[in-house]
C-alpha cells in the first residue's frame, strides 16, 4: 500500500525556517515527479515546488528565492525547506507522487501538514 507521509510542520515566526519532509512507500520511486502543494483556508489548493525525476525544479511564484525542494532517492525522501516564512504562507502542505509508467498515471497524495507562520 502506497503512503506519503509528511512531517516537519508546525508554528514558526515571520522570518523562520522550516524543513518538511515526505517519506514515500512507492516501488520505483525515483521514476516518479514529487511536488509540494498547500492549501490554505478558503483557498485552491497550489503548487509550492516540483522536482522531476531528472531533478529539474519549478517553484510558486510567491515561494521564488526562499523556498527550496531537493530528494533523496536513496531514501525515498523528498524536502521542502522553507526559510523566511511570512504569515501568508500559513497551509496545510500536501507531498504528491506522479508518474506515468508503461501508459498508465499513479498520482499519490500525502494526508498533509500544518504550517503556521505567526508572531
């Protein structure tokens, strides 16, 4: 059974850092695209940072320059690290697991976690 699992969430002050994690229980992991969406309260649901399978990154335009995406294949990890939080990123962040293997799409969503940005 697939599972995602986040962690690393949690009330951090404007100007911090934080570092979210999302282990993968998935077969072929490095093979898969791995992103970071959130969601914060009475909003769509939006991309914070992808990571391609090759590596190559893609980030939300209001997470550019301090947010940074990396995994660990070896590990079946992937990380977000967050550094000079502003209220407005205050989600709940989901990990996402995409691939398109021999023709057919496996798309896997993490339960999510919260982050608060507050003074």
């Amino acid at each position: 059974q697939v599972q995602l699992v986040e962690s690393g969430g949690g009330l951090e002050q404007p100007g911090g850092s934080l570092r979210l994690s999302c282990a993968a229980s998935i077969t072929f992991f490095p093979l898969y695209a791995v992103g970071w969406y959130r969601q914060a309260p009475g909003k769509q649901r939006e991309l914070v940072a992808r990571i391609t399978r090759a590596g190559s990154t893609e980030y939300g335009d209001a997470v550019k320059g301090r947010f940074t995406i990396s995994r660990d294949n070896a590990r079946n990890t992937v990380y977000l690290r967050m550094s000079s939080l502003k209220p407005e990123d205050t989600a709940v962040y989901f990990c996402n697991c995409f691939a398109t293997l021999l023709a057919k799409q496996y798309d896997y969503w993490g339960q999510g976690t919260q982050v608060t940005v507050s003074s």
